[in-house]
C-alpha cells in the first residue's frame, strides 16, 4: 500500500518550471492546433499560456496543482493512520516483524491467531495458515482490536480514494489538450479571415474606351 510521490513532485516542479520561463510569451508567437494540443497534454494550461489565454491556463494549472496537493494529502494521512494501527498492534496485540497489509486485515478481524487458524482449518484453506512464530499475535481486549481495525479502515480508505484523484489529473490534461487545440485552431482561421478580408480586388470596365481596370486595395 506505500505509493511513491515522486511522480507527483515532478509534476509540481514541471508546472513552476514551465511558469517561470515562458512568463514573456506572446500570443503571436501561438503554436499550430497541434502543438498546443501536445503541449497541453503534458501540462495543462501550456498550450492555452502560449495562445495568450492566460486565465483559462491559470484555470488548468491551478486544477492540475489542487488534485496533486489533495493527492499528496490522503497519501500523508493513509501512511500516518498506518503508522497507527501498525502500533496498535504491536502494542495491544503483540504483534512482531514487518508485515503486508492483508496480515493487518486478519490481525483487526480476529481475536488472536489461533481462533483464525481454526477457522481457516475448518474451510480447509490450509495456504492461509499462519505458521511463523513472527506471524501470531493476541488482542488484550476486545475495544483494541475494534479500534486498531477502525484505523485501518480509514488508512485503506484514504489510499483507495488516491485512484479518483489520479483520475481527475488525467481528466485535466485531455480536457486541456482538447481545449487547446480548438482554441489554436479557431485562432488561426480568424487570423487567415481577417488577412483575407483586408486585399480587395475589384474589376470594373473602363469608361473612357474599351477594356476594364484592375483595383487592389489594403484596408489598415
């Protein structure tokens, strides 16, 4: 159950990183649709920054950094109550050596191991057995082991709840990606409209003989 935060530090240190040194870009300077799509995908808000839509790129950024501090923090409180309910039983319940996690299942759901190898006995599930002498353990009261399980069910529920904020970071960069490729390329049509619109040329027939004259016209 221990999940390394290092991916979510380097995104962090990537955000500020891209922050300080595109600070001067223009909006003239915009990507083609396609590089701000990318860009974007890899750090929300890049591609919508370098289109000169500052707030929206805020807006990402400033999601992207919510959900990867609200990460880090279930993370932080799953790994404290571990650290709790871990003690609880060495304490309370004697429990000795490192162990996994479903270990702590079965230490909050029995009393001792003796009443959980009888049981496993009677369902024959023989592989299940605790057979080390590292693996016992014996709660000195019942209100110990329902509190070391309560614990232990917040931990697990902190970490579980991890996957819905990986999922909402994944969400961020699509919908940014997305967003700013439209954006890119609705820019660039724009552009090329007006470009279109200020050269006129007109054709008219000439008054004084045959013949007609071209006029070419630049509207400033």
């Amino acid at each position: 159950m221990r999940r390394p935060r290092s991916l979510a530090v380097r995104t962090i240190a990537i955000c500020l990183a891209f922050l300080t040194l595109t600070g001067g870009a223009q909006a003239a300077d915009a990507p083609r649709g396609k590089s701000a799509f990318l860009k974007s995908l890899v750090i929300p808000g890049w591609g919508q920054y370098e289109l000169g839509q500052r707030n929206t790129a805020l807006s990402f950024i400033g999601a992207e950094l919510a959900m990867i501090g609200g990460m880090l923090s279930v993370q932080a409180y799953g790994r404290s109550t571990r650290d709790d309910y871990e003690a609880l039983a060495v304490a309370h319940a004697g429990v000795k050596g490192d162990h996994g996690h479903d270990f702590y299942v079965d230490v909050g759901n029995w009393m001792n191991v003796d009443l959980y190898n009888e049981r496993r006995l009677r369902d024959r599930d023989y592989d299940a057995l605790y057979t080390s002498s590292t693996d016992r353990w014996a709660w000195d009261t019942e209100e110990h082991r329902a509190e070391m399980e309560n614990v232990r069910v917040k931990s697990d529920r902190a970490f579980n709840s991890i996957i819905y904020f990986v999922g909402g970071i994944v969400l961020n960069h699509v919908a940014s990606a997305i967003h700013a490729g439209r954006s890119s390329v609705r820019l660039r049509a724009k552009s090329q409209t007006s470009t279109t619109d200020a050269w006129r040329l007109h054709v008219q027939p000439c008054t004084d003989g045959p013949g007609c004259s071209f006029i070419l016209s630049l509207r400033f």
